[in-house]
C-alpha cells in the first residue's frame, strides 16, 4: 500500500479525532478536560450515563473510520466508510441542534468534533463518494427539526431570586412592581426560555421564583407565595440586632 493513499485527508482527520477524543477521554478518567467552556458542563448533564459514553463512542467511531479510510478494496466496495460517516454526520447534526436550539450553550469540543467529521465529509465528496451528499443534508435536516420541535432547556442563573414570568402574565407584572416598591434585586427570565425545564419540574404556570439560598434551592409559585416569601426575607434582614459598627455608625441595625 502507498504511503499516498495510506495518509490521505480523510484517514489524517480521523486519526485526528481519534488522538482527541481518546485525550480527553484520559482527561476526563482524571477528573479534568480539554474542554473548559460552560456549555461542556451543560451539555454533560444531559448525557444519560455520563460524557465517559460519549467519549467511548467517540474512539470506536474515530478508529474504524480510520481502519475503513485505509483503502481496502472489498471494504471499499461495502461502502461501510461512508454508511458510518452518515450515521456519525445525522447523530451530530441532533447534538449540535440541541445545543443550538434546546439550552443555547455550546460544548467547543463537540463543535470541533463535529467540524472533524463534517469536513471529512466533504473531502470525500470532493473525491467521488457523491452518496455522502444524503449524508450532508441528513445532517442540516436533523439539526433544522430540533428546532421544529425546540422545547427550551435554558440555563437558570445562580443569582439569590430568580424569577421566572411571562410577557402576557399580569401576576408576574405585579410581582415585578412589587419587587421595585420593596427594592428587592430579583432577575428575570422569560418562561419560554426555560420552558423545558419548567416541564421536567412538572411546573406548569407563572410567575415561578427561583431562591438560590447556598444549599438550599426553592421554587415558589404562585403570586401570594412569593410576595409571602419575599416580604417575610426582607423583613428579617431588616430587623435590628441592637449593634452600631465601629467605624461605620450610620450602618447601626
């Protein structure tokens, strides 16, 4: 076998993604990752069984393409390469949709894997396998019906309160003036952006208040219970414990 045809461009990239996804799996062994975006964390708690799954996955993928991309003629004549590339290319196309479209937050090392296996895609295009055109338009029409079928899993931010309203919700506007008289710092997130996470808590109206309290997470729903909460929080931090500090009397409490 030549040396030209044993290291031609597609073999290149998957030997590539090979080294990275095992590198990272090692990483990963190790408590730690190549990865160091907020979006890999995220897109890691939604694996079921771990990002270890993924990675495993990744290594087998990476390594047959390479054995397929050798040149073996009865193989070749399989077609198994460009069968796999497919499935990869449509699997991907989920992946990146739903980073996309579902918690809109990105994983670098899955956008670079992706690009891997794209670009691979189109060289063997490029180089006659013009069945790797279905593949391609798998992979845009899969990542396009993620979309059609977009149930948000936004990302709650790790402020104090948080509440969670709807534009057409005069409960939440009164929860947002009242918020404003009693100058409570509260962050607001539209429903429809966490809407999937709203589901999977089996929480199905608004406004909802997200209280970060260090170990302890509430949701409370319902216009009387956070005005309750809130009012019953402020007034206790208000309340006097009979002490002036030294050097800042105008704090006395």
């Amino acid at each position: 076998m030549k040396i030209k045809k044993l290291f031609n461009p597609p073999a290149i990239f998957y030997l590539s993604g090979f080294f990275l996804t095992f590198l990272e799996t090692v990483y990963h062994l190790s408590g730690k990752s190549l990865c160091r975006t907020e979006g890999c964390k995220i897109v890691e708690s939604f694996v079921k069984g771990g990002e270890i799954i993924l990675l495993v996955s990744g290594i087998f993928l990476f390594g047959i393409l390479f054995f397929l991309s050798l040149g073996f003629e009865k193989l070749r004549k399989l077609k198994i390469e460009e069968i796999i590339l497919s499935v990869a290319l449509a699997v991907e196309g989920y992946l990146v949709g739903f980073q996309s479209f579902f918690i809109n937050e990105f994983c670098l090392f899955c956008i670079i894997i992706f690009g891997i296996l794209f670009i691979s895609a189109v060289t063997r295009l490029f180089q006659g396998k013009k069945e790797l055109i279905v593949a391609l338009l798998a992979c845009v029409c899969v990542f396009f019906a993620t979309y059609l079928v977009n149930s948000q899993i936004g990302y709650i931010t790790s402020s104090k309160y948080v509440l969670v309203f709807s534009k057409d919700c005069p409960h939440c506007e009164e929860i947002i003036q009242f918020c404003k008289l009693h100058s409570i710092s509260v962050k607001t997130v539209e429903a429809q952006k966490v809407s999937g996470t709203l589901k999977s808590l089996g929480i199905e109206s608004v406004p909802v208040l997200f209280c970060n309290e260090g170990a302890e997470k509430k949701f409370i729903i319902g216009t009387d219970n956070i005005k309750g909460y809130l009012l019953a929080k402020n007034l206790s931090n208000q309340k006097s414990d009979g002490t002036c500090p030294i050097f800042e009397p105008e704090n006395c409490r």
